[in-house]
C-alpha cells in the first residue's frame, strides 16, 4: 500500500478549481460537489481562494477548533494537543490530589467560561472552551473503557 502523501495548498487550490468548473443536473451530485469544496476550503483555512475567513457560524468555530487543536498539537506534542495526562500527573504529586485527565479538561473548560464573561473576552476563548470540552470527552471515553 502507497504511503499517505498530503496534499499541498497549490494541489487543493487546483481541485477546488476543478470542483468549481463542475456542472450536473443532479441535486444529490452538486451536493457532493459543494461539500467536497467546503472541505477544502476548510483544509486552506479559507472561505474562497486566498481570503481568510473570520468564525461567524457554529461550524466556523468548530472547524477552526479542528485546525487549532492540529496546529497547537504539532507545536506542543508532536501529533496532537494530548499534554493534559502529563499535567493532572504532576499536579497530583505535588499537591497530594487524585484528579482525572478529564477533570482536568474540565477545569479549562471553566477558565474559559469565566474569561468569557469578561467584558474582554476574545473569539479564541470560544474556540479553546469548545476544544478542551471535546478532549474532556475524549478522556471520558478512556475512563469508561
């Protein structure tokens, strides 16, 4: 089996280009069409070639979670965003505690709630909140194996 090669940005702009250039009567087949677009797009982190887009809906913040959740792993972990069973590991040693990697996703989960009181509170926040309640998730799964 061929290893997985990505693609680069100039590749998935040439494909959105050949998604855009393609006609069909079919609503199910312009549908295919138009969600295999939004991907890519989603992939370039763009609303339309060369523009960068701004979160305005839902699926805006929780695509830009996926990217992030990527991007801060590659920078922190090498793969993922995946530091949080280190961290509850060493806080339980030092103050004779007993908390989940869970719980410890939770409690930023809460930072983030309380900063998004603020009468600063940045898009980030939402995007991080929504992030470290999917991994909360991700760790439960694990507890309940």
């Amino acid at each position: 089996m061929p290893a997985f090669k990505p693609l680069t940005p100039a590749e998935i702009e040439n494909i959105i280009k050949e998604l855009k250039s393609l006609h069909d009567e079919d609503a199910d087949v312009q549908n295919g069409y138009f969600l295999a677009l939004e991907k890519l797009k989603f992939l370039l982190g763009q609303n339309s070639l060369n523009e960068k887009r701004k979160p305005t809906l839902a699926e805006d913040f929780l695509q830009d979670g996926i990217r992030i959740l990527h991007e801060r792993g590659q920078g922190y972990d090498g793969e993922s965003e995946r530091s949080m069973e280190k961290i509850v590991k060493i806080f339980n040693e030092v103050f004779d505690k007993d908390i989940t990697e869970r719980q410890g996703w939770e409690f930023m989960v809460i930072l983030k709630l309380v900063r998004s009181a603020s009468k600063k509170v940045k898009e980030d926040t939402f995007i991080d909140k929504q992030n470290y309640s999917a991994l909360a998730a991700e760790a439960f799964t694990r507890e309940t194996k």
